[in-house]
C-alpha cells in the first residue's frame, strides 16, 4: 500500500495492508488452519455451543495444542471474526473498479461487501445479530481499524487532488464511512433492509454528498 498520500490510491485500495497474508511458516499454517476451522463452527453452531475441543478434534489436534496459539475460547472467537471479516473487507476491496473517483469507489464497497457476505459465515452471523452477547467487543476488531486507518490515507490523498471535501478530518470521515457500512450491513441482515431501498440509498446519497467537494 502507498503510504505517500497524494499519489496511487488505486493502489491503496486495490491492495489493502488487511489483505489476508498466506501462511508460510509451520505455526502460521497450523494458526490459519485452526482460524479456518474456528470460522465454520462458530458460524454454524454459534459461540456458545462450540468448543476448543470441537476446534481442535476438526483439526486432529489435542487442546492443549489450540492453547498455543489462543488463550481460550474468546480469543479464538475473536480472532476468527477477525479473520473472516479481513477477508471479507480484502474480497470486497479488491472487486472494486481500478478506474473512477475515490467517492465512487467507496459507495461500490459497500455494494461488495453485502453481496459477499454469504462467502463469510461468520462476519455474516456476527453482523446478523447472532452473538449479541459478544458483539460489542468485536467493534475493536483489527480488520475494522485497519479499514478505518486505510481509508483515511486514501482519503487524504483525494483531498489533494480536489475529489473529496477538504474542511473535513479524514480520519473523522473514515470513522463516519465506517460506521455507515456497518450499519447497512447490520440494515441488510437484521432488518432485510434491501440495498436499493430508499433507505440504502438515502443513506449512500447522504454518504456521497458529505465527501464531495462544493465545486463539484
């Protein structure tokens, strides 16, 4: 990713730092495929009806084993929500068309998230409502702040260009944009809120008219 602000933000966007990396390494495999794992059966039993002992019996490892890498059960429910969501936010951000304006390209992320949710079952489960017990802690997500981080560079750079508002904070807009996809998201899956409905696009509307630029 470019880091320079005012230059290659096709590139910051289409080659996220939450890209989900490839294990190389023995351990990081072993933590990948237990990530993998820990994704299917949170996402198809839920929090509490699944087991570190579920996880490491699908991964023909003892317990203990599952010990290495996470402290216990949050922190491995954490961590695969986390790792579902990064590839979610990486799917999405990657689908995006190499050519058009900042705003634009950020009105058609949310378009690709909501249609790869199914793909991810459990960022899915957790955005439907499904571990309300949990769910406010998932707010601090890593893949969350670095979107957040991520698009406030990107947005930087567009103000310098003259595509987005300039006596706005970035990073305040970041935090707003953020807010806005998950709540859609949340819309879309809780109340069935259609992405083409007045209310999905009133709110994209809204989205668009806060970062464009007077001139424009």
């Amino acid at each position: 990713m470019n880091r320079g602000g005012g230059t290659g933000t096709v590139d910051c966007m289409a080659a996220p730092a939450i890209a989900v990396a490839p294990a190389t390494g023995k351990g990081e495999r072993t933590r990948a495929r237990l990530l993998e794992i820990a994704v299917r059966r949170f996402a198809a039993e839920g929090y509490r009806r699944t087991s570190v002992s579920d996880v490491a019996r699908d991964a023909e490892l003892t317990p203990a084993a599952v010990y290495a890498y996470f402290s216990g059960k949050e922190a491995l429910f954490e961590a695969a929500v986390d790792f579902d969501a990064a590839a979610l936010i990486d799917e999405a951000r990657r689908a995006l068309p190499a050519t058009a304006l900042v705003r634009e390209r950020l009105l058609v992320l949310i378009a690709e998230l909501i249609d790869r949710l199914d793909a991810h079952p459990l960022a899915r489960r957790v955005l439907a409502g499904g571990e309300p017990e949990v769910v406010r802690r998932l707010l601090d997500l890593p893949s969350l702040h670095a979107l957040v981080v991520d698009t406030a560079e990107l947005l930087e750079g567009a103000q310098e260009r003259g595509e987005v508002r300039t006596d706005v904070d970035p990073t305040l807009l970041s935090w707003g944009l953020e807010t806005i996809v998950l709540t859609l998201l949340m819309g879309h899956l809780q109340a069935g809120v259609d992405p083409g409905s007045n209310r999905a696009q009133g709110a994209l509307t809204v989205l668009d008219a806060a970062l464009r630029p007077p001139s424009v």
